[in-house]
C-alpha cells in the first residue's frame, strides 16, 4: 500500500489525485470504443475532467452527462498559434454546442514576440466570447523571454482566460514547480492555473499541486492514480 504524503495544503493519497486530473486522450486514430473507455475510465475513477479531440464530443458528451465529469477538448492544438482569430471562434463557438464544457487553447507565440499584442489578446478574447465556457490558455512558457511571459501573462487575463497553463504538451516543457509558481503568483481575480506537459507520476502530480496547480493535464492519469507511473511512462 502507498503511503500518503503530506503536500502544504493536503494529505492525498494517488486515488485522491483524481479530482485534479484532466484524462487526456488526444491521439491520432482514437476509435469510438477506445473514446467511450476513456469516458467510462473518467466517471469510474472520478477524474475531473476527460479531455478528448473535439471530433469525439458528441459521443462524449452522451456519455459524461449527469456525472459530474467535465468534458474538455483542445483547439489551435498540438501545433499553436497556427489558426486564424475567426477560425479559432468559429470552431470555439461549435465545441461548445455539441457539449464541451471546457476549451484549452494554443496562443498565437509569434505575435506576441512581434508585439502584436492587442492581436495576441484579442485571439483569445475572441474563443472566451464565442465559447461561453472556461478557456485556459496554454502559453508555452519556454518559449518567452522573461518579459514576454510577463506580457503574455497579462494580457491572457485581460482577455477573460479562467486558467492559465504553462505549456500545451512535453513537447515544450515538463511540468515543473518552478513554472507553475510562476503563474500562481501573478493569477488574479479567480484565473486558476493548470499544469500540463509529461505528467507521470504521483509525486510529480503532487509537486505540482503543492506548486498551486488545481488541475493536471496528462495522459498517465491511470498510472498517477495507481502509483505506477515512472520516467518510462507515457505522458504528453
């Protein structure tokens, strides 16, 4: 049996991770039974959220309803900063329809660092305003200068984000404490922030809530839970 460990705010065991986890299932190929698993996998372990391509909501949707279990997509993702402002709200604004009840989108990296910001900020407006559902942002820290994350940061609030996230995948960043400290310190009026990117283990998961993260973002759900996940462990 896993000991719990004391985090600053909690004693969580790995089972009572769950309620941080988004389960994530955004792959090339996904079946629907695979899709309804990942569904049935969220609701019977208390997941917080299942986090499916947008292409699945529908059938997920049917799934989650009345469960208490949020249903997530992704949008100007895995690649970001690659849609057009009304493209992104277009698309924001169907997700919502057919059953999303969050939406992570990607930020537009280039136009920031080419000091377009009321562009920047106006992207993401634009998906809050068409959504109507909580946005996070995935800001991809790594990539910003220090004051550009501090620009970044700003204006993804002003725009009307409810999270902020502090990399899309491991492709740009593991998660870490350092990163989510970052944001929790300069989160105002409600933003909440979510870690994302290699989430593996249940130590990990816990440094990053300890850190102030309120949601995780990671495809090892099942093995944080279980205390199974390692460094081998699939994450992204």
């Amino acid at each position: 049996m896993t000991d719990t460990t004391a985090t600053g705010t909690a004693t969580l065991s790995p089972a009572q991770l769950a309620p941080y986890i988004q389960h994530t299932k955004i792959e090339t190929g996904i079946t629907r039974d695979e899709m309804l698993a990942h569904a049935h996998e969220a609701i019977e372990h208390g997941f917080n959220a299942a986090m499916v391509p947008a292409s699945w909501i529908r059938d997920v949707a049917s799934e989650l309803a009345g469960t208490g279990v949020e249903l997530a997509t992704a949008l100007d993702f895995p690649t970001v900063g690659v849609m057009t402002s009304a493209g992104k709200a277009a698309e924001a604004e169907a997700i919502a329809k057919l059953g999303a009840t969050q939406l992570d989108i990607g930020v537009q990296v280039g136009w920031l660092k080419s000091g377009l910001y009321d562009a920047f900020r106006d992207d993401i407006a634009g998906v809050v305003k068409a959504s109507g559902i909580p946005v996070k942002v995935m800001l991809e820290l790594p990539l910003l200068t220090d004051a550009e994350k501090e620009t970044a940061v700003e204006l993804a609030m002003e725009a009307g984000a409810a999270f902020l996230k502090n990399a899309s995948s491991g492709q740009i960043e593991t998660a870490n404490p350092d990163s989510i400290r970052y944001l929790v310190d300069r989160a105002r009026d409600g933003v909440k922030v979510k870690a994302s990117g290699s989430i593996k283990t249940y130590r990990q998961a816990l440094g990053l809530i300890d850190a102030g993260a309120v949601l995780l973002g990671t495809s090892a759900g099942m093995a944080i839970i279980s205390d199974t996940g390692d460094e081998n462990t699939t994450s992204y």
